[in-house]
C-alpha cells in the first residue's frame, strides 16, 4: 500500500517494543483491532476469576461475613489506593464510589457550600455533557448560582472573584485536547476558586499529577482506561488540606463517621470517606480491582511514551493513505497538548466507523461528526495501527462504507 511500511517492518517495532508483554493481561479476541479503550477497557483476564471468587467464596460461602473477612467494608478505599500513583494522588485522597456524574454533584455542591457569596460555576461549553448536566443542575438548586461557559482558550481570564468553582476535563473526550492543569488550577486558585478536575480520559492513559499541579479535587471512570468493565464504579479525589472543610451533599449512611453507630446524627467521617454514600458495589469493585492491577509495575513515563509512538505512527500513515478522503484531524499534533486518543471530523464519520467495525476494526463515533480511535499503550500494538490504517484506505478508496445498512443507528452509537 502506498505510503505505508510493510506489515514486516511494523512487527519489528512490536518485536521491539518493551511493554509488548502487557497484552498478555487481557484477553482480546485474535481477529480484533480494539481502538476504543477510551470508552470501555479491554477484559483483564484475572478479572473474570477474581469476580467469580468474590460470587462463590466470599458471597457464597461468607455471606454476610465477607464485608469482614473479605473486606468488603475496606474495597473502596483499597482499590482507591491503588488508583492514586496513577494520579500522583496520595493513597488517603482517593476513593471509589458511586458514578462520574454523581462524584461531580457530590464535588460541586460541596465546593460552592465552600466558597460562600460567589455564584458562579465556571465550565467549557461542548465538556462532555453529564458535566454541563450536572453543573447545570446544581445552580438549579435555587441557591443563586449559575453556570457559566467559556471555551477552553477563555478560561483563564474568566476566573474572576465571583467564581466559585471551575469544572473542566482535563483531556477533552472529543478533541483529545489536554488542557494545562497546573496553569488553569493556579488562575483558579489566584482568585479563590475552587478546581474540579474530570480525569475520565485522563487516569491510566497518559501522567497526572494532581499534587504536581495543586489540584483542589477530580472525578474519574473506572471503565475506560482503567479496564474496570462495563458500569464500573467511579473515583474521587480531594485533595487532603480539604478533606476537613468540605463536605458532601449526599450524606449517606457510608460517609459517617461511625456508620455502625446507627444514630439519627450525622457526622462526616474524618477523611475522603465522607464522600461515600451507599453500600459500595463490591461485584463492580471487585472488577476495577483487577483493571487497575494490570498497571502493577508500570510505568506511566513509558506508557505515555508508547502512546505518543501509537498517535504519531497512526497520524503519518493516515495522512499517508487517507490524505485525499476529506479527515480533519481535530486532535492537537504536539503531544504535550493531547491524551491518547485521535479523533478526525468527516461528513460521513458515521457510516465510516460502522464499515470499520464491520471489518473488526473498533473505534467509534461521536455525533454529529466525529471519527475517535483510541490508543491504549497497555495492549494497542503497532501492528494493530497499521491494519486500522490499512483498512480504512480500503474502505475509502472503494466507498465500500456507502452502504444503507452503515447509515442506520441504534440506541447506542
Ligand atoms: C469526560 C467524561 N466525563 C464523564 C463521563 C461519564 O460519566 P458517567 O460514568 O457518570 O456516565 C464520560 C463518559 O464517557 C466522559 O467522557
């Protein structure tokens, strides 16, 4: 194919590549080019046994007993632990619970009860929409506050003493832009603001470092980059000089500080786990547990820098084979500005992605126009960019995705 490599030289870079091995903690189907773990991880293969123990050993045999002897009680912290060196977090600020969406409401309400006399939620318009939802839904509360959108380029000057938190997402889940989290946390802090970092696109795809750059609180996925399956519970991070000054507007039983207590008072527990609020999911934690294990032992720095490999080798050869079939790149080049995966904007994005899946290749597409691949340097190979490439040539130069059948949509695209 022109412009391309053969599939010989592409297998060298696999051959040489030092986290080749890590693909051996999934199972993925042979025939598959998976290019959307940025919005459901691959299975790790410890996974499946791990939740069948905790069905059959723990829940089976210790019944009620497992939230002791299993540690069903200590899950959320635990495996939130095991999130935060992923988010340069420290291992008591980071814990497991409930949805991305509802840690934002728990975060937001709880930062603007923080920041009395201010009115003002500040966001980006086109953040991916549950955090416009749930912003937007917290100012309707009828406590005065509103939201406010800006674009990205804008939000650093629009900080002003009236904000009182800012919600931003740190790697934009369409673009796959990455905004500057130490130089708009600083801005916000500047003025007395508060910072709501998303990391769903961030936390297990490229480095953070929440420390690093100041930042006051975040919320994350479990079921993207962290491989922790279908629905898997969300994270949440607060930053540890807060942990004693905000607090969260659903006051569960699990976010007191002596639940076993049974007293009609409410009291937040002490630490970050006044941020839980009902029973914790432990089937879906068992799970997460498991995603966030197949990062033992690795190192982000390397996994960034297969990342950016994966992007720049994708790029190339698309502008290669594809440069005449009308893609847009709408995700930055320079690899300091972007997470891990690539998007391009075409008018017929959709029938592309059907006609690409159609032939094993799975990316996916986000309305109204845009084509998303994702590279997931934990087990996306060389040589699963190229047949990607090499499939979509085809696919264009032969409009083979000109088809009815690729045109029509179901509930979910
Ligand atoms: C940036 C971002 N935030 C939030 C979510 C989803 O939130 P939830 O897990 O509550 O559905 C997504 C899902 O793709 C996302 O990309």
């Amino acid at each position: 194919m022109s412009g391309l490599p053969d599939l010989a030289a592409v297998r060298k870079l696999d051959d040489a590549d030092p986290l080749k091995t890590l693909r051996n903690r999934f199972r993925l189907p042979e025939t598959l080019i998976y290019l959307d773990g940025n919005s459901l991880g691959a299975l790790p293969i410890a996974s499946a046994q791990s939740v069948l123990e905790a069905i059959e050993r723990q829940w089976g045999n210790n019944l009620i007993g497992g939230w002791t002897k299993d540690d069903w009680i200590g899950a959320s912290r635990r495996v939130g632990s095991m999130i935060a060196p992923l988010i340069g977090a420290q291992a008591h600020e980071v814990v497991v619970a409930d949805s991305t969406s509802v840690n934002l409401f728990k975060l937001i309400v709880a930062a603007l009860q923080a920041r009395t006399g201010r009115s003002t939620v500040l966001t980006e318009p086109g953040n991916f929409p549950t955090d416009v939802y749930i912003a937007g839904g917290v100012t309707r509360l009828g406590q005065g506050h509103h939201l406010h959108k800006v674009p990205a380029d804008e939000i650093v000057e629009s900080i002003d003493e009236d904000v009182a938190v800012v919600v931003l997402t740190h790697v934009h889940y369409r673009t796959g832009r990455k905004l500057d989290m130490a130089a708009i946390t600083a801005a916000a802090h500047a003025k007395g603001a508060l910072i709501i970092w998303d990391l769903c696109h961030s936390a297990g795809a490229i480095e953070v470092d929440l420390h690093a750059c100041d930042a006051d609180l975040a919320v994350g996925c479990g079921y993207k980059y962290l491989n922790g399956g279908p629905g898997a519970p969300a994270f949440l991070f607060v930053a540890e000089r807060l942990h004693a000054t905000l607090q969260s507007p659903l006051t569960g039983w699990m976010g007191h500080q002596a639940p076993f207590d049974f007293s009609d008072d409410y009291v937040p527990a002490r630490g970050i786990d006044r941020f839980l609020c009902g029973t914790p999911p432990i089937l879906g934690i068992a799970a997460l547990e498991q995603g966030v294990a197949t990062f033992d032992q690795v190192n982000m720095k390397s996994l960034a820098a297969k990342s950016e490999s994966l992007f720049s080798l994708l790029l190339e050869w698309v502008e290669a084979s594809c440069g005449e079939h009308g893609f847009e790149l709408i995700t930055p080049r320079d690899a300091s500005t972007r997470g891990s995966h690539i998007s391009f904007n075409h008018e017929h994005a959709f029938p592309i992605c059907q006609a690409l899946i159609a032939r094993c290749v799975v990316g996916d597409f986000r309305a109204p126009n845009t084509l998303r691949l994702g590279l997931t340097p934990l087990y996306t190979r060389f040589e699963d960019v190229w047949r990607a490439v090499v499939t979509l040539e085809e696919i264009m130069s032969e409009r083979k995705w000109d088809k009815d059948e690729y045109r029509k949509r179901g509930r979910v695209t």
